[in-house]
C-alpha cells in the first residue's frame, strides 16, 4: 500500500499499533444484535490531544462536549458508538453524551474531561443509553484486560473490531498502521476511519481517530491536524452532504521517547498526511452505491486554494459523476464544474485528460475516440486531470461516480 521511496513502512496493528494504546469493540445492540457498535480506545497515559469537526452548524451532542473536552489540549480515552448519532435531541442528547463520558470515566478511573465522546448513525433519535451503558462497562473491561496480556495477534484483532464497531453503511472496514525510524528510536502511528455516504469537502459522514507514540506539543499537533485534513478529509466527496457528527482526533502519548524535529519532523508530518489520505480515499472507493474511484487532480493553478476549490468542485459534480458511471467521456460538465468552483482562472488555457487521453485543449473539445474513451471509463479506477495555464499549484480530490444504488440505500435509510 505505501510507496517503498516513503521513509515509513506499513506494520501490523491498526489503531492500537503505537505502544501504550489499547482498543476494542464490542456488540452493544444499539441497531442490530449482531454487529460491533461500540469502540473504545485508551492510552495508557494522558496524551497530547487535538480535534477537527465538522462544519456544519448543526452539531451532534457528542461533539460540543468533545471540543470543550478538548480545550486544555489532552486526553486519554476515546469512546464512540454506531447505530445512532446522537444529534439534534435537546437536552435529552446533551445528557446522553455527558452519560456515556460519566461511565466510560468511572470504569477507566479516569477525569471525565480526558474522555472524548463520539456517534454515527441516525440524526434526531434518542440513543438507547441502557445498551450503550452495558456496551461501554464491557468495553471498558475488555480494554484493560488487553493490557500486557496478549499477543500482538490479539491486539491487532481487537483493534480491528473497534474499526469495524464504527462502521455505518460502510462496507470496508478502514484502518492502517505505519512506523517511521528516527534517530532517537521508532514512531508509530495507528488510524482508522469511517465513511462512506454524506460526505463532501467540508468534513462530510466521517469520524478518523489517529494514535501516536510520538512526543509532540499540542500546539504542534493541532496545526498538524489541520494540514492533513485540509489536504485529505476537506479533499473527499461522495454525494454533496455534509453532516452534524464529523470528528477527526489526534493522540500523542509520546511513549516512544522521540520528538521528531527537522527533517524528521517533516517526514512524521508527512506520514500522518499520509495516512489521512489513504483514509480518504478509502472513503471515496466505499462510497454509498459506487462502481467507480474517481480522482481529479487539478494542474497549474495560480494558487493552492484555487486549485483545492477547482478539484472539489469537479469531483462533486453530480452531472460528471453520473457520466463517469455512464463511461460518457463528457469533459464539457468538467470544465462547466471547474468555472462555478469559485475559482478565478482562464478556461481558453485549461486542457482536459480522462485516464491520460486528452479529450480538451485550451478549453475546447479535442478529436478523439468515443470508443477508445469508453474503454478507458470502464476501468474502476478514473483519474481526470484539469491542466491550467495559470500557475505552479495543484491539488486533488477523490470522489465516485453517482448511481442508482446511492438512492436505494438511502431512501430508506431510517426506516
């Protein structure tokens, strides 16, 4: 999965692979019977701790309570359910978050304000608090049993299980692991993400929780964050939809000992960036009725934020996403999506590319072969390359095609 020129390596372990950390997942009931639901993560000592959340002003009572709990810049144990989302319920939501926090605190021994909190699943119905209690008691036990008692086997699995315990209508489950050597010693890092409909370049259905050993200020960590999402989360859409519960977090127990600083700093930044991009696109291939991963990589733009808003807004596009479904080597809805990105640019410079065949130069059709181009969608895998005349700056953003299977999973999605 990563590039052998990358100074990391993938390893075994998922989001328990840094030492100290500890997860599981556990079958609650909180929507079916038979399924992980409920996941929770625990760092054997208070970490450096940093939060993105979603833009959308309507936010789930897991996340208010998060952000204050995140104020002082750490904390020690995440605890997140599927199956309910926990928004838009008054009091009664507000309650139930600060419950769920109250227990997962009393069975850990930890300060409330070091427990992050998080849902997923149905917006504006009351969680069932009784399972989730029950599920948070028995996940709270398992964890702490994993404490030097298992294998590295057995770590890795019951990581695995916390990863598939937040899934939705996801049908992959997420998570990676990735170590880099420094001077000092190793560091490791642990993801796993959720995600696979309402999603869209502004924090769309999505939770991401990241663990690592390395020693890093909270200050530091939280810019960090913050480039890695703007590069890969606030890169990725599905359907357009931005919802009430996204949540990426950081971890930073600095049990390895190492702080990375110089080219060492650059090269940790650049495997967290890393690894929120795999995430992401593993987001955009398991999108919500998908056939096909789309990438649109935008070329020559006079600036970043250009280039960012040029891609998105390609790779939203419901029209270019129903013709790439339909192998329809349409570029004229690209470079249409291209000009209301918000972008400024020169269409008469732009060129377009569909799987490296360039059906467009200097913003007007190209001859070329319907049935070469019709080939070339076939594949599960486009790329679709904007090639500006503007400037040196590019950007991409990953997405899918639309499909009539998006609407037969969603329209029934509550019921």
């Amino acid at each position: 999965m990563m590039d052998k020129l990358y100074p990391w390596q993938e390893i075994n372990g998922g989001i328990s692979a840094p030492p100290g950390f500890y997860a599981c997942g556990v079958k609650a009931g909180i929507k079916h019977k038979d399924k992980y639901d409920l996941a929770l993560i625990l760092s054997e000592i208070p970490a450096s701790a940093a939060g993105m959340f979603t833009r959308n002003v309507v936010k789930a009572h897991p996340l208010v309570l998060t952000e204050k709990h995140l104020a002082d810049g750490k904390a020690q144990a995440v605890i997140v359910n599927s199956g309910n989302a926990n928004a838009c319920m008054g009091e009664i939501g507000d309650n139930a978050a600060t419950e769920m926090v109250r227990v997962t605190a009393e069975e850990l021994a930890l300060a409330p304000e070091d427990i992050l909190v998080s849902s997923t699943g149905v917006i504006g119905q009351e969680l069932p608090l009784a399972k989730v209690i029950a599920g948070i008691r028995t996940a709270a036990k398992e964890v702490q049993a994993l404490k030097g008692k298992v294998s590295e086997s057995e770590k890795t699995e019951y990581a695995h299980q916390a990863a598939s315990a937040i899934m939705t209508t996801d049908m992959v489950c997420k998570e990676l692991a990735l170590e880099l050597q420094c001077a000092q010693g190793t560091i490791k890092l642990g993801i796993m993400a959720k995600g696979s409909g309402m999603i869209h370049p502004n924090m769309g259905t999505m939770l991401c929780f990241i663990t690592t050993d390395a020693q890093v200020a909270q200050d530091k960590l939280k810019g960090l964050l913050k480039a890695a999402t703007d590069e890969s989360f606030n890169m990725v859409t599905v359907d357009g939809d931005t919802s009430t519960n996204d949540m990426v977090v950081i971890l930073a127990n600095g049990l390895s000992g190492v702080t990375p600083e110089g080219q060492e700093w650059e090269n940790f930044s650049a495997m967290v960036r890393e690894a929120c991009c795999t995430m992401a696109k593993a987001i955009a291939r398991d999108g919500e009725g998908a056939s096909k991963f789309l990438e649109v990589k935008v070329a020559g733009a006079a600036s970043l934020e250009a280039a960012r808003m040029i891609a998105r807004s390609v790779c939203s596009s419901n029209l270019v996403k129903s013709a790439m479904y339909g192998e329809d080597a349409n570029w004229g809805r690209i470079l249409a999506a291209a000009g209301y990105s918000g972008a400024s640019f020169d269409p008469n410079k732009a060129d377009i590319y569909l799987n490296g065949l360039q059906v467009a130069a200097h913003g007007q059709g190209l001859p070329f072969s319907e049935t070469e181009a019709s080939v070339l969608l076939k594949n599960t895998d486009i790329k679709v390359d904007v090639v500006l005349g503007d400037g040196n700056e590019q950007a991409v953003a990953w997405g899918c095609d639309l499909t009539h299977k998006y609407i037969d999973i969603n329209a029934d999605y509550r019921t």
